[in-house]
C-alpha cells in the first residue's frame, strides 16, 4: 500500500516545484551520508580484517571484547542502516 501525503500552503507560490527539490535535496545528502558511512565501515575492515557482518557476528557471540573501536565501528555500521533505509524509503517518490 503506498503512501501519500498531503501538503496545503497559504502561500501564493506554487510549493510543487519546491517540494521536489527539498526530496532531491534531501535523497543527495542520504546518498553522501551513506557513501561517507561506507567510507568509514571500509576503514575498519581494513584495519581488523574483517568484513563488518563477520564483526557484528563476532561482537553478538562474544568473541569480541567491546572498545571504543567497536563501539564507533558499530555505531557506523548501523548508521548505515538507517540511511539506506531512509534513502530507499524516499527513492521512489514522486509529487504529483
């Protein structure tokens, strides 16, 4: 089932053309955050030797000891999440 939203203004002008740009806008910043985000997930791969799915796994099962490290590796990683999900959850839209 889609979404729909409905947007009034008092405004004399016409707020479409706005609103499409402020989703643009909006999906380019997701697009960065998620590119920095991937970014930064590599560099702690590289530097542990491992993929971060091996990591969450490990840090679940208690094969890894919680640190600062994995702390911010983790917190990344489910930024990640968030902004992918954000980004794809607005990908598809459009204003009619």
């Amino acid at each position: 089932m889609p979404n729909q939203v409905t947007i009034q203004s008092q405004a004399k002008k016409i707020i479409k053309p706005l609103v499409e740009i402020a989703l643009q806008s909006q999906l380019k910043t997701w697009k960065h955050g998620i590119r920095r985000t991937k970014e930064k997930l590599a560099a702690f791969e590289t530097r542990f030797g491992m993929s971060t799915n091996e990591f969450e796994h490990r840090l679940q099962t208690g094969k890894i000891e919680e640190t600062l490290d994995t702390i911010d590796w983790q917190m990344e990683a489910e930024a990640l999440r968030i902004l992918e999900e954000e980004y794809n959850a607005l990908r598809d839209a459009h204003v009619d």
